[in-house]
C-alpha cells in the first residue's frame, strides 16, 4: 500500500465513525424538527458554513499554498461541480430524509449501505479502478454484516424504499464524478461547493415552495440539533473528500460502510438495543473493512492529485 492510500482510507475510517454517529444523532433530530426538508435545509447550511469557517482558519494557519481554492478551467469541471451541489448535495439529501420518514430506519441503512455496490459498478469502466478478488470478498462481507443487522429487509417499491434508493444512486455517481473533479480541482473546492452550492439550491427550492419559514429553527433545541448535526456532516463532507482525494474510490466507499458499527454500538450503550446478537453481524463488517485495508496492488493516484493541496 502506498502512504497515501494508507492516509487515504484512514481519513474514510475517520468519515465512518462521523456517519455512524451521524445516522444515530440523525434520527432525534429529524423529530424535534418535524419536517424532514426543512430540517436537511437547515443543516446543511450550517454545515456549509462551518466547513467555510474551518476552510479560513486552515488558510491563516498553513497558508493559501496549502489550503487553497480552484477556479474550474474547462467546462467538464463546471458541470461536474453543479453535479455536486445540486445532485450530490441538495436534492438526494430531500430524497433521502423525506423516505426516511415513512421507511423503517434498518430498510433505510442497508439501501443507503448499497452505495458501494453502485459505486464498484461505475468505478471501474468509468475510473479504471481495479477490482480484484479481495474487493468482492470485502464488499459481500460487508453487505451480508449489513444485512444482519437490519434483519428482515422488504423491498416493496412503497414511496419511501424509491426515495431512498434514487438518492442512493445519486449520491454513487456523485463520487464518480467527485474523484474526476479532483484530478485537477481541491478538495476544498468541492466541500464548499457540495455543501454551499447544495445549501443555496435547498433554500431556493424551500422559499419556491412557501417552506422558507419552517428552516429557521423556532426552539432552543432546534437550534441545538441544527448546530451539532451541522458539524457532524461539515466533518463528514471534509474528511470524506480528503480521503476520495487520496485512495481509490472503491475502497473508501467499503471503509464508509463500517460507519454501521458505530451506529450499532451507540443504540445498544444509549437505546438499550441488544448488542450482543448483532455480535457476529459486525464481526463481518470489521472483517470486510480489513479486507479492503489489505487488498493488494492498490490503483496509484494520479500525480496531478498528489500536486494538489
């Protein structure tokens, strides 16, 4: 393995643990909210604006070399940039939260937990990523661990099972699309536009709607789970996209997924949610996760991307 795919799927651990509390934290902030749009609305902006707050304070501290900004120089990198914020942050996120409110969470999880399958069958014809033995070992432990622990999975097409699935889908080619961008466009450059951009489309499809006045929170704990919720996908959003830069895409979409044992392990200590007889479930998350960590001649990323920062 290289360092930097070494780094890599380190940053992609460090978004798991991040989504897995995400998911956890997720579900009380959607009922303190109430409504699923507004609440998505109001938390990606506050992420969007604490990823630009980290952005400036990276910058003052390591430098505009370090820490810069791309301006996009041909018209591929435009749109692949509105991609990402209309398609990869604004809309699946309204998918996605909106069937969540009518489709059990488990159904839910295992769906979303699919995107490395989605993303494996786009990465390798249109990345020319390698896929070897060791990735469908780890991709079909980590999705027969994920099964286990949503136990019993109907795939009845009801309203929210396609939201969830559209959103899904959409968000795989997005890291598609992503790990193009960033050949010649930062990371940074993508987080802000992913989540400002989104945030912007979010807002625009709220005040169109006559939903404007429902973002806003109203209460004390509104703004709190606005406020942690923002951070929580701010870290997810940055980390996410160091670690797309760095490693192969594949690859760190398997390492997301052990984002369940976290979520796990969070309802058995705080929902008293028997832990124990998930036990064997998420043996065969972690085993996949070694697996991807282990696979042998890992694709080499571009210099282009190395010379980035």
């Amino acid at each position: 393995m290289t360092p930097t795919r070494n780094r890599g799927l380190a940053l992609a651990a460090g978004t798991a643990v991040i989504s897995g509390v995400s998911i956890w934290v997720n579900s009380s902030g959607v009922a303190a909210y109430g409504n699923p749009t507004a609440y998505t609305t109001a938390k990606n902006a506050a992420s969007a604006v604490v990823i630009a707050a980290i952005f400036l304070a990276a910058r003052r501290l390591r430098g505009a070399d370090a820490v810069s900004l791309t301006r996009p120089s041909r018209p591929r990198q435009w749109w692949g940039l509105l991609y990402v914020a209309i398609l990869g942050g604004a809309v699946p996120f309204v998918l996605f939260f909106g069937g969540l409110a009518s489709t059990a969470s488990t159904q839910a999880a295992f769906l979303h937990k699919t995107l490395i399958v989605w993303v494996a069958l786009l990465a390798v014809p249109l990345l020319k990523e390698k896929f070897t033995p060791w990735h469908g070992a780890a991709i079909a432990l980590l999705l027969l661990g994920q099964l286990g622990l949503a136990g019993a999975v109907s795939f009845a097409p009801d309203a929210g099972i396609v939201m969830i699935g559209a959103a899904t889908l959409m968000w795989a080619v997005e890291i598609v699309a992503t790990k193009r961008l960033l050949v010649g466009i930062t990371p940074w450059t993508v987080s802000l536009v992913r989540m400002g951009g989104g945030s912007l489309a979010l807002l625009a499809w709220a005040a169109a709607t006559g939903a404007l006045g429902g973002v806003m929170p109203h209460t004390s704990s509104q703004w709190a789970w606005v406020a942690l919720t923002g951070v929580l996908l701010a870290g997810y959003v940055l980390t996410w996209h160091q670690a797309l830069w760095r490693a192969p895409a594949v690859d760190v979409t398997a390492v997301l997924v052990l984002g369940a044992i976290v979520t796990a392990v969070l309802a058995g200590v705080f929902d008293g949610a028997p832990l124990a007889a998930k036990a064997p479930w998420l043996a065969l998350l972690a085993a996949g996760g070694l697996l991807v960590w282990l696979a042998p001649k890992p694709v080499p990323v571009p210099v282009e991307q190395r010379a980035l920062t």
